[in-house]
C-alpha cells in the first residue's frame, strides 16, 4: 500500500482469498499447448490456477490494460492466449524484465538466497547469454546451442538445472532448428530456492530467405 501511494496510485484492489473463494470453484479456465513444457511439464496444474484467478480478477475489475512481467514469459503467453481465445476485452501489456548489476533477474525469490548462494544464481543468466552468443553467431541446431549453454552452469553440488529450452514464442514447442526468434528459458534450483529466467534468441538474418524485392523503375531527372 506504501508503494502505491508513493507511486501516485489512486485505488488499490486487494481482495482476500477468501472473498475471491467464498466456495470451492467448479470452473476453470485451461489452456493447452502452451503449458506443455516449460514450468507446465513440471508444475502440474499450476497454469490452470493462474489463468483462472487471471480471469476472475478481469472479469471483476474490468481494466483498460492488464501488466505483465517478461521474466515469466510462459505465463506471460498463457495470459495472451487466454485473453484472445475467450475475447476478453482488455490489452495485456508486456514489462521487460528488470535486473540486478550482474544481471541477476530481480524477484522475490532471490531474498531467500543466503549470501553464498547469491554469486551462484546468476548461472542461468549466464548460460542464457552464452545462448544468445552462440545462436547470433549463426548457430541454428537446438541441440548444439543448448549443450553449449549448459556446459556453463558450474559443477557445484547446490546447483540444479530443472530445465533450459529452445521454444516458438506463440505455443511454447521445441524448436529444432532456430530460423526464426525464440525464447530460451530455464528454470535453476539454487539450494533451496528455484529461479526461472528466459531471453530472445535472435537468428542473423539470411539474405536468402527474404522475399526478392521488387524491380525499380529508373525515371531519368526531368530536364530543366
């Protein structure tokens, strides 16, 4: 509420959960594909929760706009999918990701960080960029680049690699050749904590692959 009032903030809606639960809810919103992987492989039902309470906070408050962080780019698409399949009229808006000095992805998770695991989490990061690095330089394989990318994780016994993806960035699938822009994204256990982050892969661009462009008729200058 601090915050809020800092920021210029007029109302603030905050409802309990039991006033958006009063009963046991009978109806979901699902939405497939896009949560086949990713945190949907390994969190079970947990998009099913968050595109209903997206729903009914919509449906409550009726918003013009509706802000959602990058960081978490699967249920940033969840989101969108949702919205454009069940024609609810609000314009959803990305916020890109904010970072620490070293690039840490900020998040409440990271208070829960002791203060040696802390240089340890910016890993994932790390091997996110390496994708990067290696995809701009023209490497198209998946497989390629994700070894590459995950050979820079250290050895280090309280680190865990969940998961590190090349997906499309409309239904979240492998991609197995990186032609087009892609979304890498992972998901690293850090101790006890886990940490998830994601970047735009950029594939240099192929001259041949660009429509041919049209003919242009030279017009001799006008003589004076």
């Amino acid at each position: 509420m601090a915050a809020c009032q800092s920021a210029g903030v007029d109302i603030v809606f905050a409802p309990s959960a039991a006033e958006m639960y009063p009963a046991e809810p009978l109806s979901t919103v699902q939405v497939g594909r896009i949560v086949d992987r990713l945190c949907g492989q390994f969190r079970q039902g947990h998009f099913t929760g968050v595109a209903t309470v997206v729903m009914k906070l919509l449906q409550i408050v009726q918003p013009d706009a509706a802000y959602f962080g990058e960081k978490d780019a699967q249920q940033l698409a969840v989101v969108r999918r949702m919205v454009a399949d069940l024609n609810v009229p609000v314009s959803i808006v990305p916020v890109p990701t904010v970072r620490d000095s070293d690039g840490l992805a900020l998040s409440s998770r990271n208070q829960r960080l002791s203060g040696e695991e802390r240089p340890l989490a910016i890993a994932l990061y790390r091997a996110l960029q390496a994708l990067q690095s290696i995809v701009a330089a023209g490497e198209t394989d998946s497989a390629t680049a994700l070894n590459h990318a995950t050979a820079t994780i250290p050895r280090d016994d309280r680190l865990r690699l969940e998961y590190l993806e090349i997906v499309d960035e409309q239904d979240f699938q492998p991609v197995e050749r990186i032609t087009a822009p892609a979304i890498a994204a992972g998901a690293l256990w850090v101790g006890q904590t886990r940490l998830i982050d994601n970047v735009r892969l950029l594939p240099p661009i192929d001259v041949r692959l660009l429509p041919p462009i049209d003919r242009v008729r030279l017009v001799p200058p006008s003589q004076s």
